[in-house]
C-alpha cells in the first residue's frame, strides 16, 4: 500500500485559513457502515451513548515558532520539536543559502542559539538562556504550513483546546479544537464520562511520509502519558458495555501504543506507532477527528479504522458539499463498523 493510494483533491478554497466564530458552529460528517449524514458539530452529544467514554488529549500547544538571522543577516525560521534539555532542543528550521554546524542564530538581537548537528531533518540546537523563556517571551503560534498567513493574537487562544493543560504540542490535537465548555458540559450532564490523556502532537504530524517510515512501519515519535485514573474509566467503561471514543488520531495513537502492551495500565514514553489498514485495532470504537492531508499518516490511520474506500468517498462527498478542511476545519464522527 503506497500513500498514493489516499490521495484525494482538495480545491485551495476549501482549506481553512481562519476559525469559525463559534468553534462548535462547525459542520459533522457522521460516518457509519458506509452511510454518510451530514450533521454539526452540536449534535455530538446525541450520538454518545451511556457507559461510553469520551477521551481527551489534554496537551497544550506550546508558541513554537521563533524567527531569527544568521550572522551574515539572512533569515530563518525555528520550529521547535521537542527539548532535550533547559538549554538546547530540537527544531526544523527553514533558510535560505546554506546554514552549518557550529553556526549561529539571533533572535531579538539578543538571544544566541548554535547549531550543534544535524539528525535527519532536526537540527540540535544549544542556547544560551532556557529553552522555556525564549519561547515563552519570543515564540508564535506554529500554524500549518497550509495556513497561508502569518499567525495573530487571536490564535494563540483558538488554535488550543478549551481543556488544554499540560505543555508541550507543537501542534494542535485539532479534533478537540470543535468542543467548547458548553459541550462537555451537555456531555457530562447527559451521564457520559469524559477522560484525559496526554500525548505532545510533534511537527512531524506534517511531514510527508519518507520511504523508510513505510518499510519500517514507524512514524515519527511522539511523547504520551497515560494515568491510571483513565485505565480505571476505561476498565468501567467496558465493563457496563460502553465504547471508547478517542477524541483525535493522537487519542488513538496513544490509547492503541499502550495496547501493545497487552494490558490496560498506566504508561508514559515515546511511541512511534504507524497505524495503517489491516491494523487490528483492541480498544478504541469511534473517533472524532478532522480531515486530514491527502497521502499522510493520518488519513491512512482514519482509513484503517473506518476503511479506504469509505474514507476517500466521505473526503469526496466532503468536497461536493463545502466542507471546510484540515485545522481549522469541520470534523468527522467515525463509528466502528463494516470496514470498506
């Protein structure tokens, strides 16, 4: 299976540039054995049943994108990856010309950073105050390299979940991005219980799949805590006949890398699971999640739970009917069944 196979056009118009007003104002492709509905992102809370639990990805989505020089004045562009320790981390960076190791870059006029080496397409890069403090005084919002805009104050707030706690994403969990208070409120009220997992979305979310990650079947690596507050609520849940509904790819990442395991405890490490079809999926049973890249990881994940040619038909019917795509887009609700 190749990442061709998952390709599907989406006209420019309808990628998403900016927010709704109204995060839960957005549009709901409901997908079941093949039977698509068209619903908004409101009626959610009807289509969660009792004893089901409803999981979210508490990261918090760090300001992770700094611009700098280099010494001869040429630009560059920083988008941190992960820390390695307070005083240096990982980051692509994008230049123009040549940049080497041992060079530096200047944020502010007053903030150096040396690139230490290269691993693939990271740089490790050391610093000269904490990591924490330059991005925290000097980082923006990492928006998509399909935003085609630069970021503002308003997406500092709207490009984070309103249950968002812990930091450390360098891109948003964007499933969770429909659910305002009022949501998980009517959730909570309907008898449903809602739990929490951590998993730190990584810049490699938008990288385009490299040869050796389909050999391997490994993808990038991305942080993930699990509690055992959340495999008590799962182990409830099952028990009273309940489903498990992962709110995001990066829900279902972290919940089917601790099933690797063979058992439902508490966990927290790196998993580079690579979910594709044929995936034997053992604890999630419905999604919520957005549309996503043609030929990416995450359509094929969404693929091998609900089926390729469901898929690509719910893409296209999304397509005929103006659906908005990608982050700042409209969701899709995926129940577990016939795959296609």
């Amino acid at each position: 299976m190749r990442p061709s196979d998952f390709n599907i056009n989406i006209p420019r118009e309808l990628i998403a540039q900016m927010p709704l007003e109204e995060r839960s104002s957005s549009k709901l492709l409901h997908l079941k054995n093949d039977v698509i509905n068209d619903r908004n992102f409101s009626d959610l809370p009807h289509l969660i049943k009792k004893n089901d639990l409803l999981i979210l990805n508490n990261t918090k989505v760090l300001p992770a994108r700094l611009l700098g020089k280099k010494q001869s004045g040429g630009k560059v562009e920083i988008f941190f990856e992960r820390m390695l320790n307070e005083m240096s981390f990982l980051a692509q960076l994008k230049f123009s010309g040549k940049i080497h190791i041992g060079s530096k870059i200047i944020i502010n006029e007053n903030i150096n950073l040396e690139i230490e080496k290269r691993d693939q397409q990271f740089f490790l890069i050391s610093t000269d105050r904490p990591v924490m403090d330059i991005l925290q005084s000097n980082g923006l919002t990492p928006l998509p390299p399909y935003i085609k805009r630069s970021a503002n104050s308003e997406d500092s707030r709207r490009y984070q979940t309103v249950y968002a706690k812990k930091e450390g994403a360098v891109a948003a969990p964007t499933a969770g991005l429909h659910f305002t208070d009022d949501i998980l409120d009517e959730i909570k009220q309907r008898g449903i219980d809602i739990g929490e997992l951590t998993l730190h979305v990584g810049a490699g979310t938008f990288a385009p799949l490299r040869s050796e990650q389909m050999e391997l079947k490994k993808l990038h690596e991305e942080y993930f805590e699990i509690d055992q507050r959340l495999c008590d609520q799962i182990k409830t849940s099952k028990a009273n006949g309940g489903r498990i509904i992962a709110v995001g790819t990066t829900v279902v990442r972290g919940l089917e890398s601790m099933m690797q395991t063979n058992k439902i405890q508490p966990i927290n490490g790196k998993t580079d699971i690579f979910i594709t079809p044929g995936f034997d999926f053992r604890l999630v049973d419905a999604m919520v999640t957005n549309f996503h890249l043609p030929e990416s990881s995450l359509i094929m994940l969404v693929s091998a739970f609900a089926g390729r040619k469901s898929i690509l038909k719910s893409y296209q019917h999304a397509v005929n009917n103006d659906y908005r795509f990608y982050s700042y887009g409209d969701s899709m609700f995926l129940e577990k069944g016939l795959a296609q």
